[in-house]
C-alpha cells in the first residue's frame, strides 16, 4: 500500500491513500501495520506540533514494512535561525515562512529519530527552508 500523509487534502496523489493530518494528529486505526510499501509526507512535519512529533513518528513507523520507503518533509529550523542571526531574513519574512506552522525542527533532530528506529537514510535535500529526506526501513538480512 502507497500511503501519502498530509494536511493539504486538496493535493491527492494517485494510487495513494491518503491520511489526513487533523489538528496536528493522524489516524492510522483502520490500515494494517506493516503495510506500507512507501510513505510520503512531503510537507507533514510542518503540520506536527512539538509535543506530538514522538507519537506521529511512532505511528508511521508502524505501518512501514521492510522494505518501505518514507518521504519526509518540513522546514529546516536551522536555516531560518541562522538567517534571523546573520540579518538575512527580517520579521516579515520570518512570519511569511513560519505562519500556519504548528512545528518547525531541525533536519537533524529527525534524522536522528528515524536512525534511533532503525531507519536507513538515503537521501536528503533541502531547497531553501525547506528539506525532503527519504528513508528505508531495511528488509531483514536472513
């Protein structure tokens, strides 16, 4: 099963089920875990809140099989406040990037979370604030 998380459920992708991000929260109660083949989540950090990006992450981590491929994406934290620090970016810009954003973190931080879940990091980009990482739950060895 293709999964495509997101707050925007204006943007439907093909052959994808979508799970509706809701007040910063998922339901996944109805799909199987371990199910997932590939997980895009293009823009879903930004919809998480802080206190409940541990649970989100958990959540998805449950319905990737071995194999899976997850797409993960959000604003780059440390970007926006290097630019705020060097005067690059003045309070109107800082508003026009974190407006409407219930969380904002560090490529970092969750390349970290998804390592301590035993995730393999295969590629990360980031244009401008924003990253996209992709990652793999890698198939058993036996």
């Amino acid at each position: 099963m293709k999964i495509y998380i997101t707050e925007n459920i204006d943007k439907a992708i093909d052959g994808y089920y979508m799970i509706p991000i809701i007040y910063g929260k998922i339901d996944v109660s109805t799909i199987p875990n371990n199910i997932g083949e590939k997980i895009v989540a293009i823009d879903a950090l930004d919809s998480i809140p802080y206190n409940l990006l541990d649970a989100f992450l958990s959540l998805v981590l449950l319905k990737m099989r071995m194999g899976c491929e997850l797409i993960l994406g959000g604003t780059e934290l440390s970007i926006v406040a290097q630019d705020i620090i060097n005067n690059k970016i003045d309070s109107q810009k800082f508003n026009e990037v974190i407006f409407n954003k219930r969380g904002v973190y560090s490529v970092k931080n969750i390349i970290d979370k998804l390592c301590a879940n035993n995730l393999k990091i295969l590629d990360v980009n980031i244009k401008g604030y924003h990253y996209e990482l992709t990652a793999v739950r890698p198939a058993n060895k036996n």
